[in-house]
C-alpha cells in the first residue's frame, strides 16, 4: 500500500472554539487548529450500556471492578460528530499537536483524544499558560509526550467520584429523600456549613461593657477605648467562649451599672498620658493570584460568585488577557517579573520598586500543577487604560484587579510607625481607669499605591487603627475628656461561610482542588443543601439529615483529614508515586482493618429514617424532615376536646426563608400557635406553664452539635 502523500499540514487541537482563531494567527501556514470542545467521551450510564456488559463487573459502575478498575468509556453522543471532523482533518496531517489545558483534566482530555483518533502520524503534546505570539512560540520549542502520570491520576479522580456517588447515595434516596446526591467534595463541603450552622445554633451570648471618650490637647483630639480597671485588662468580646463563660482569668467583666458608674465618675477626673509607645510599622503585599486567591478576592471586592469568576477568568484567558486561570502557583515567570516591576517603577516611580524580585511560597495544603500564577498575559503588561476599549463591565473589573494584585506583588513595602497611648485617671469611687489608643501613619505606601488585599467578617472587636494619626504628646501630659459613655455589646456567633471564606478554609484544609471549588460550591446550592443569605451560605434542613446520616454510617467519607488525604494520595498518583488500579482495589474492597467502601454498605445494618430526619427544638416539639419539605410537630398528646379522642399530631410548616439557627424554641411555639385553629386543640392542651426548653450547647442533641474529631 503506498504511503500517504506529506501535506505540510499540522493539525492543532485545542479545548476551546474561542482559542482556535488567536493560536493559528500565531502559529502560521501550515497550521490548522480546531477544538475538541472539552471532554470527547466520558463513562456513560450504566443504563446505557449495552445489554452483554449490564450482566458483568462492568455493569453497576461503567467501570470493570474486577478487573483494576479499568473503565469503560463511549463517545458522547453530542461529540460523535466532532469527532469525524477530527478524524477527517488529522488524515490530511503530517503531525499532530495535542495543545489542551495544560492541567490533569487537560492532560486526560488530550490521552482521549490520542485514544479516539488513533493517530499514525507524530504526535506532540503542546502547553502554554498564556494565548500570547510569545508563549506559544515557547511552547512549540518545548513539546512532550502525554504525561501518563497526570492521566492515571485524572481518571483515578472520575471513577472514585463515580463509587462513591453511586454506592452512598441510593442509601439518602431510601432514608431521606429521592434525587438527593452524595459526593466525595461536594458532601465534605456541605457539612462544613452544616457545622457552621450547628455552631451558630449552640452558641451563648455573653453582655459585656467598655467605655469610650475623646481625648486632646488644645485643638487636636482623638478617641480612645477604656483597656484597664484598677490594672486589669478590660474584658472584650474574644474574652468569652461560644457558651458565654468569660476564659480570660485576669480579665474584668463590666456590667452595665459598674460601666455606667464608671463612665460618671470620671466626668471631671484628671486624665494624663501615662506613655507613649512607638513602633516602626511595615506591611508587606500579598501574593499574585491562585485560583483560590483570585476567587476569594473577587468575591470581596467585586462581589462575584466563585463560578462567576471562573467564567469571566475563562474568556480573559481564552482572549489573551490572563494567563491560565486553573493553577495552585503563586509563581511568576522571569518574563513576568521583569514586566511587574518594569511597569512599576514607570507608573509609580523607582523607589517604589525593590532592588530583588520578590518570590513567594506555595500556602494551600496540597498545592500542585506547574502553572504559574494568574496575571495579566504577555511579556508586557497591558494596563487597564490601554484595555478599556476592548473589556467591558465585569471583564474589566477583574482584569483590573489581576492587574493591580500582579504589579502590587513586586512593589516595595508599606512603612510607616504605629504609635500607642496609654492614659488614666482615677475615678470619684477610687478606681482607676486607663484607656488606650492606637493609630498608624504611613510615611511610605509602597505596594498600597496600587492595591489593598481585602478581608472576610470575623467575630469580636474591631479595633483596628491604620490610617490614624495621633497627636504628638507625652507623658504625663494633661489631657482633656469629654462624652466618656458606657457601651453595651454582645459576643456574636461564628460568621456563617461565604463562597470567599469556604473557598479559603477549603484551601486551607487540603480539601478538593482550587479548580473545583467554584463547581463544588455551585453543586451544593444547585442541590438544594445550601442557600444564599446575602453573601452568607445557609444550610437547608434536608442538608442537616444528609450529614447526619452519613457521619453516622460513613464516618470517613464526610472526615476532613480523610477527605485531605484523599487527596493527598491523588497526588502521588500524579506525580507517579502510586498506580491508580491499586489505590482505588484499596479503596473499594479495603485491606486489613480497612473495611472498604463496598464493605461498609453492605453492612450498614437498619437505618431509623426518622430518627436521621428528627432534629428536637425544644421540649414536645420536633423538627422533622419530610417528602415536602421542613416542618414542626408537636409530641405532646393532642386530644379532640369534643369526643377525648386523641388524634394526629399537631404539626406546623417551617418557613423556607428562615435560617435554621433563628429556629428557637420560642419561635417553634410561634409557629405552632400562628398554624391555629388547625392545631387549636394543640393550643389548648397547652397550659402557659408548659416548659419549653430551649436549646443549649449541653442540650442540643448530636445532630445539632459539630462532631469535631
């Protein structure tokens, strides 16, 4: 048979349409780029399998169980077509440029597509993480093979997912509700803010006062904060643990008449400095974006949900204004330094700009990938004047902000100094009262000139005192006092998670991979587990029987440092420390004292469905979690008053909108009482000495309280 005639041609396969015209401006004659449009095939349904396989080891997963696991993957249906485009391209090529994602997921995309099209002709694995003429210039002096390592990995990831899912959740559609899902992320997620919300919901207030006045010398004042009494430290809200006990023993607790006799007998008291204390203040920037980072960030500053930012960070990417926006690295290229702090010290000065390149270190848990940090594409730097024509709305607010965080990256610290006063005086009673203020004055902005990292709610005082200038005294200076007033306040519960804050501890825990989070967290609202409050995530109740039942029956699979490890040992397979048949055996059929998935669910023993979906709000009335959703009954005997008969349950809906932490006892009684006249024989076997009790942190039962390990 004779050989194929050589075209010159060189087929290009990209994932996205929106690549394909850029990269072959860049890449010549010669060149023909197309798109494979994401993933080619995938495992199906086990449905749709054909009838020889429904009967064998393949037939409950897609995936050969005894046989190492191997899957048993079809063509999509919607990408058959595609695929004989590709085919019908490649036979007119003398080469073949596999130039997808140049992460796991890329890297399985471009092991299906060399499985699919079954190339006889060279074949070259392409990355870049920008869309620039320069990187894909470097990129075709740098090709690979496919990486088998990252492969093994990638579809160990899929078919754990896939047994995972299949195995855990029929057991919720039987004890909870139909359609409901289980995932190895997406439930460890889901009980973060299950967690959260149990938290909330144990948690004790505690009162407490301070005092504030304002202070000065001749025209300048300024306020300061009552710190001491008679010596010892004022108690303040981060004093108090969540059952409302006071920890700190040295501390004193002001009330509200030891407050407001304090404040009074210091109306005409003598106040003085008692010292001075300044020290050099300096701040150094944060780091260029991850992923995470850049999910966080958005979703403080610009308000963008986590999936929001991925798609907007997508077409940047795609269009060449960001480099790759899936990526653990806070790495910048020398290339890329250089533009940083070129354009520094052009727009700010040279003084702005450090005499080394800063470098910074990996934080996330299991950082991996070999990308480098998000930034704005190119071997120089487009500022957001010279975008502004061509982004608009969102694009440009988050290009604006890679931007500013990149160029902020490589400037110079913030100085300055952070000067402390301490003041008293002795009150008519004889005790004595000293106050404290702080401020900071920065006298070098440094990296501030182009951008301030954001920050998440947390709990207690605010006493922060940056940008405050103080005036210049001394001690034993004379000060005057005026609107010295006695505050009251109340500790506050654990904030409940943002998409920006269950991004960051999710990092912070090893739990998932950055490029994941935004689908994860979209899943879990998708799912009907979670809810948006404003910017916080709020539980659903169903989401709380979900936890339970499966810290209950799979303790491990909704662990934290289980679910870390997890990934951990992803890791190694894609770094080729471990093969992916072997460590999914492990999982699946366990080994010694590990029991395995398998073996956990077919030993699962009886389930009390009621039980799982009964959370007690106080005494006689119980939270239960129906086929239509939350609701109140009542297990105090309801009795016809006419016949004495006792009859059904009273029982009163559960408005959707109210977070369960607001579900008090009291509030159960209102419910109750509002659904009347339907539970009127309810409300009349209830005599106003009824003991309601209300929850506490010792009184919640354990499907209200964290199982904290």
């Amino acid at each position: 048979m004779p050989s194929k005639a050589k075209t010159g041609k060189k087929l290009v396969i990209v994932e996205s349409p929106a690549k394909s015209k850029t990269i072959a401006k860049y890449l010549g004659e010669g060149f023909i780029v197309e798109a494979s449009i994401g993933h080619i095939r995938d495992l199906p349904q086990p449905s749709d399998l054909p009838a020889e396989l429904k009967k064998t080891s393949v037939g409950k997963f897609a995936v050969d169980i005894e046989n190492d696991f191997k899957p048993y993957y079809v063509v999509s249906p919607d990408k058959k077509k595609k695929v004989a485009e590709l085919k019908a391209q490649l036979k007119d090529a003398d080469a073949l440029y596999l130039a997808t994602d140049g992460d796991r997921e890329g890297e399985a995309i471009a092991w299906h597509l060399l499985e699919v099209l079954k190339p006889k002709v060279p074949v070259y694995r392409m990355t870049f993480g920008e869309i620039t003429k320069e990187a894909i210039h470097r990129a075709m002096d740098n090709l690979r093979d496919v990486d088998s390592a990252l492969v093994d990995a990638q579809e160990t990831r899929r078919i754990l997912d896939r047994l995972y899912g299949y195995e855990i959740s029929p057991v919720l559609w039987r004890k909870v509700a139909r359609g409901l899902s289980a995932g190895r992320v997406q439930s460890v997620v889901t009980r973060m803010v299950v967690d959260r919300e149990r938290e909330r919901m144990a948690f004790k207030s505690a009162s407490y006062w301070d005092l504030t006045g304002q202070f000065g010398t001749g025209s300048a004042t300024f306020k300061a904060k009552l710190a001491a009494v008679d010596g010892a430290k004022v108690a303040s809200g981060r004093d108090f643990n969540d059952d409302g006990v006071l920890t700190s023993a040295n501390a004193v607790h002001l009330n509200d008449e030891l407050a407001t006799s304090l404040a009074a007998g210091l109306e005409n008291a003598d106040f003085r400095v008692r010292s001075v204390d300044t020290k050099p203040y300096t701040r150094r920037p944060a780091a260029p974006f991850t992923t995470s980072t850049l999910q966080q960030e958005a979703g403080r500053k610009l308000r963008f949900t986590s999936k929001s930012t991925m798609q907007i960070a997508q077409r940047l990417y795609e269009n060449g204004y960001i480099t790759y926006m899936r990526t653990d690295s806070s790495a910048l290229s020398d290339e890329a330094l250089t533009a940083a702090r070129r354009q520094a010290a052009e727009l700010y000065g040279p003084e702005y700009v450090p005499q080394s390149p800063r470098v910074y270190a990996n934080k996330a848990a299991n950082a991996q990938e070999a990308h480098e940090a998000i930034r704005p594409a190119g071997d120089s730097f487009r500022t957001p004047a010279q975008v502004a024509n061509h982004l608009t709305g969102d694009a440009f607010r988050l290009y604006e902000l890679i931007w500013k965080r990149t160029i902020a990256s490589q400037m110079g610290d913030a100085k300055g100094s952070t000067a402390t006063i301490r003041l008293g005086a002795v009150a008519t009673d004889g005790r004595d009262a000293e106050f404290s203020a702080s401020g900071t004055v920065i006298t070098f902005p440094g990296f501030l000139a182009a951008y301030e990292e954001g920050k998440d709610e947390s709990r207690g005082d605010d006493d922060s005192d940056e940008a405050r200038r103080l005036p210049n005294v001394a001690k034993d200076d004379s000060l005057t006092a005026s609107d010295i007033i006695a505050i009251g306040h109340e500790t506050s519960p654990p904030p409940r998670y943002t998409e920006a804050s269950l991004t960051a501890e999710l990092e912070k825990r090893g739990i998932g991979r950055p490029s994941t989070y935004a689908s994860t967290i979209s899943t879990i609202q998708d799912r009907g587990y979670v809810r948006k409050q404003g910017s916080a995530l709020v539980p659903s109740w169903i989401a709380f029987s979900v936890i339970r039942l499966l810290e209950q029956h799979f303790t491990d699979y909704v662990d934290y440092e289980f679910t870390a490890d997890m990934e951990g040992d992803l890791d190694k397979i894609a770094n080729g420390q471990a093969v992916g048949a072997a460590w999914l055996k492990h999982f699946y059929y366990g080994e010694d004292a590990d029991p395995g998935l398998l073996s956990i669910v077919n030993n699962l023993g009886e389930i009390d469905a009621r039980e799982i979906n009964s959370v007690p709000i106080a005494e006689g009335i119980t939270l239960r979690v129906g086929k239509f959703g939350p609701y109140l009954e009542s297990s105090i005997p309801t009795v016809d008053p006419k016949t004495g008969e006792v009859v059904e349950s009273a029982r009163a809906n559960v408005p959707e909108d109210l977070a369960p932490d607001e579900l008090t006892a009291a509030k159960a009684v209102e419910l109750m009482e509002t659904a009347a006249p339907r539970n009127a024989s309810w409300a009349r076997t209830r005599t106003p000495d009824t003991p309601w009790l209300p929850r506490t942190a010792d009184t919640a039962p354990t499907s209200l309280r964290s199982s904290r390990r």
